[in-house]
C-alpha cells in the first residue's frame, strides 16, 4: 500500500508541474514575479534543470524587460544563457523547442538590455557571435532579426533569394527594382496576424501604387498545412494557393519568393515582418509584427517622393 501511495504522489506532483512554462507566464502577467519565482525554484528542486525550466526562466527575462526592469532582465537572461549552455554539452540545440526558445530568448534580452543602456555597438556584437555560433540552427532567424532591429534600417537590403516563386508573377531582384519604393511583406500560411493585414496592404497598394510602390510578399514552406497535418512541397504549396484566394484576394497578382533563406537573412521569424524599402534600395524600416494602416501610410509617405 506505501509504494502505491508513493507513486501516485510522484504522479501527482509531476502532473502539478506539467505546466510550468503557463504557471510562470501567467504569473509574470500579474506582475506577480515572487510567485513566479516559487513556481520556477519549486519545479527545479523537483526536476533539476531541464528544457521546460530553461524556457520558463527566459519569460523571468522577458517579463522583466516588458517591465523596464533592465538589470533584473540581463541577470535572467544571463542565467538561461549560461544553463542552456551547460545543457548543449549533452545535446543539440535543436533536440528540444523548449531548449532552443530558452536560448534565443536569452540573446534576445541580453542585446536589447544593452541597446537599452545606450550600448549599442555592444548588443550588436553579442548577437554577431551568436550567429556564429548558432547560425545554422533554428535561432537564426531570430538572432537575425534582433541584429536587424539594431543595424539594418539606413543600410542596403539585402539581396532576396527568388529562384522559386507562387503565382503568375515573377519576382524581380531588388537591385533592378531601385528607384521604387518596395514593400516587402513576409508571410505565412498559418498565421493569422498575417490574414488581418491584407487588407491594409491592399488599400496602400491602391494608394501608392500608381506612384511607384511595389509590394513583394516572401513566403516559405514549413511542412504542414491546415492543423498542423504533414505534407510535401507540392501539397502545402496547394495549400498556400488555396489560402492566398480565400484571405488575399487583393494581393494575388504580387509576387511571391518563396525561400526560407529570404526568412534567415531578413530575421522574419515573427510573421508578419514588414520591410520597406527606399527609391535607393536602402532600408527605411524594420517592423517585425504587424502595423495599423496609418503608421504604414506614414512610412510609406516618407519614401515615396521620387529621389532628387
């Protein structure tokens, strides 16, 4: 009888721990970074460190930083950076999503602490090494985007990768397409902030587009298509058509890159991601995160007169 109790107490206490990643966000989103703290010390002594603890401890990083809690942001972030580290001496970065977000996280806060502090040259070196680092794993996209906050706006676009495209029409490179102005809209099938931000493309295009403006949207292919069900290039690109018809109606004639080399140079690993593109090929702004009608317009407004 004392062995079946102690097993369904282990039961029981591994289940109370089953969320832990929820218990300690839904705590940070009360403000509530005492209890959170608990939570997170109570499961370690349980556990020990593992990927769920790690990824855990990078919302401690980010809660703080949201809060403006700068050095209680960097000391969290250092702590998940340093434990997912000693993690990485026993498996790779991407044998747990868990493990993988917890590191990405890490560098996230860490470089926008630093930008935060004034030190920008700084936080663009932490994330120039983590790329070399982690650059051929699942954070670079992030990685990328977080150095692209810091250094890309004023700088040339990079070049985009339009081998493969969806659609009648064709891709142009960028570079023969200096002296419009150029949106660039990265996408993806299943996300819904993306669908509600057609509209607003549509009506800028109907706008600006007799004035010059042309809107890319990149896109690439993830291996699954409606809930998540695993499929091959050719049925999920089947299946992005049929999403382009039935949510972008007013975009389907723009072109369509589809690689995901274009997601990894341009940090769009938030979708969507919004850049534009100046008359010299320059960029004007980085906007990972979708973007109401009027703060677009305005940007838009600010490229658009032909260069002198």
């Amino acid at each position: 009888m004392g062995s079946r109790i102690a097993v369904l107490c282990l039961l029981l206490s591994s289940l109370s721990f089953a969320g832990i990643i929820e218990d300690v966000r839904g705590a940070i989103a009360q403000n509530n970074f005492s209890a959170a703290g608990s939570e997170l010390q109570a499961y370690r002594t349980q556990h020990g460190v593992d990927p769920e603890y790690l990824e855990a401890l990078s919302w401690m990083a980010r809660g703080s930083l949201a809060g403006r809690q700068l050095e209680q942001a960097f000391s969290y972030s250092k702590q998940t950076e340093s434990l997912a580290v000693q993690q990485l001496k026993k498996v790779k970065l991407d044998s747990s999503p868990h493990l993988a977000i917890a590191l990405g996280a890490a560098f996230e806060v860490e470089a926008q602490v630093l930008a935060g502090r004034g030190e920008r040259s700084q936080a663009v070196l932490v994330l120039q090494s983590a790329l070399a680092t982690y650059g051929k794993t699942s954070i670079r996209a992030r990685l990328q985007k977080n150095l692209n906050l810091l250094s890309l706006v004023h700088h040339p676009a990079p070049p985009l990768d339009i081998k493969e495209h969806i659609g009648s029409t064709p891709p142009l490179p960028l570079s023969k397409l200096q002296g419009s102005p150029v949106l660039l809209f990265f996408w993806a099938h299943w996300c819904p902030d993306c669908k509600a931000e057609a509209s607003t493309l549509t009506r800028l295009r109907s706008e600006y587009g007799s004035r010059g403006l042309v809107v890319m949207g990149p896109t690439q292919l993830y291996g699954y298509a409606a809930h998540g069900e695993s499929v091959s290039a050719p049925q999920e690109i089947s299946y992005i058509e049929t999403i382009r018809q039935r949510f972008y109606s007013g975009l389907l004639d723009i072109p369509i890159p589809v690689s995901k080399a274009n997601f990894d140079i341009y940090g769009a690993s938030t979708t969507p991601t919004l850049v534009l593109i100046d008359r010299t090929g320059h960029v004007a702004l980085y906007h990972p995160g979708s973007m109401s009608y009027e703060d677009l317009r305005s940007a838009i407004e600010g490229v658009i007169k032909p260069s002198s």
